[in-house]
C-alpha cells in the first residue's frame, strides 16, 4: 500500500479559506436621504424649537434619581411621587438619612418600588462613596451606579450636563423601527445609527424630538399621521396621510399631560 501524500499547506490554504472567510459586516442603514433628514430634523426644530424633557428635577442627583425610577413607568407618575420626595431629599446625603424605608414610602406608586428605593439608597451611597457627592459627567463612570443603565447615563449627560447623545427609550424603539429612520432590534443598534446619520447641528434636542413625536403624535396604538409635520418624508408602511401638518411653533410643553 503506498502512503498518501500529506497535502501542501497552500493547497490547504487554497480549500480552507472561502469557507472559513468572514463576509465584512454590514452597516445598519437608514432608509432616509441626507437630504431628507436634513429637512425632517429643520421641521421638528421650527415645531419644537426647546425641546424638554418631562421629569422633574431640581439637580443633576435628582435627575439621574428621577430617571432611574423612570424605567418601566411614566413621567408623569414618576413626577407624582418624586415631587415630595425631593422636596426632603436632594441630596445624596439627604437621600441616606431618609433610608430605603421611608423611600419606598414616597415612591410606592411607581412599578417594582421596592427594588428602585433600593437602587437609590444603593447609588446615593456610592455617589458619597466614590464621587464626592457629585454626579459624574461621563457614561463610564455613570453606569457604575446601581439603577443606571446606558439610556439613563445618556439622559443625565444630555439633561444634566449638555452632552449630546441619543437615549432610545420605547417611542424611540418603535419610530426607528416603524418609520425606517434608524432599523434595529437592540435600543444600542438604533442608537449608533441615529449617532451616525443625524445632522450635528440637530443632534443635541434630537432625542428630545424623536420622544416627543412618539409620545405625541407616531404614538403606539394609532399613529396620528394627520398631525405629523413629516407626513410627505415619512417612509412607513403604516402611514395613512402624505399631507404634513401645517409647519408651525406648538404651545409650551404641558408637563405631566396624560400619557399614552
């Protein structure tokens, strides 16, 4: 029997990379024109031209305090509960000596109290700890509070500290999605394409924007298409009107409105 020649490392070579080769990723795109988000960004900022966010807060603690307990209920019942809260704790070291206990008590209202009063005795005391009583500017150092994700570290940079970023929240989730401005499964897939292909000039109020056509008018049971500015740009399926509405300043935000 004659022994098989071992094969050549360039035949090898030849046969092991097609199948072993990795195809480069594809960027996520957006289904929009620079043109196109140019002007879908100048119509929300003549609509809004001072977008605010709509948890009250007297400080950046109380921000990232507020914005903690925010997740999973609404602005305005986070409002309800904290107002009292922070008129007796606006500080970390106020928040400590009022106690888990007592916390739970002002913020019962909201979804899963028990464990974001201990989240926020937890993150004042690292706050104390760590950080000199003051709430750090940067996303790395923000996420090490207990309670702060990544959408609440880049809330509190924006709000608090005048750092643009993009907070994907729920409307921001569905109106990526739904009108095919930024398409992804993951609020930090959607979050790099809105970092990428929004306007610098219109980056700073843009999440504001985006939350607020949301929660406003691209809302979750019924978009409200007859009263959207961007009717004539939108590219969603859903889209039941191609007339924009009337391109015009709306009143002063009403704060703790009903939500949907």
């Amino acid at each position: 029997m004659t022994e098989a020649k071992p094969k050549s490392s360039t035949q090898t070579l030849k046969k092991s990379n097609p199948a072993t080769r990795r195809k480069p990723a594809t960027r996520r795109r957006t289904a929009y024109s620079r043109a196109e988000l140019e002007e879908i960004f100048r119509r929300f900022s003549i609509q809004r031209p001072e977008p605010k966010g709509e948890l009250e807060h007297v400080n950046p603690f109380t921000l990232v305090v507020a914005v903690a307990l925010s997740a999973q209920a609404t602005d305005a019942g986070v409002n309800k509960a904290t107002r009292a809260l922070f008129k007796v704790a606006d500080t970390p070291e106020k928040m400590l000596a009022l106690g888990e206990e007592k916390v739970r008590e002002y913020i019962k209202t909201i979804g899963l109290f028990r464990n974001k009063a201990k989240n926020v005795i937890a993150l004042s005391q690292k706050l104390v700890d760590d950080f000199g009583s003051e709430v750090p500017r940067t996303r790395e150092e923000l996420v090490t509070l207990p309670g702060v994700g990544r959408k609440t570290a880049n809330v509190v940079m924006s709000m608090a500290f005048g750092i643009p970023t993009m907070a994907v929240d729920t409307h921001i989730l569905r109106i990526g999605n739904r009108i095919k401005l930024a398409p992804g499964k993951t609020p930090d897939e959607i979050e790099e394409i809105l970092m990428r292909i929004i306007p610098e000039e219109y980056l700073f109020h843009a999440h504001h924007w985006l939350i607020l056509h949301g929660r406003y008018c691209c809302k979750a049971r019924r978009p409200e298409c007859e009263k959207c500015v961007i009717a004539d740009i939108c590219k969603s399926p859903e889209k039941t009107c191609d007339v924009p509405a009337p391109l015009v300043e709306l009143p002063p935000q009403v704060f703790n409105a009903a939500e949907e």
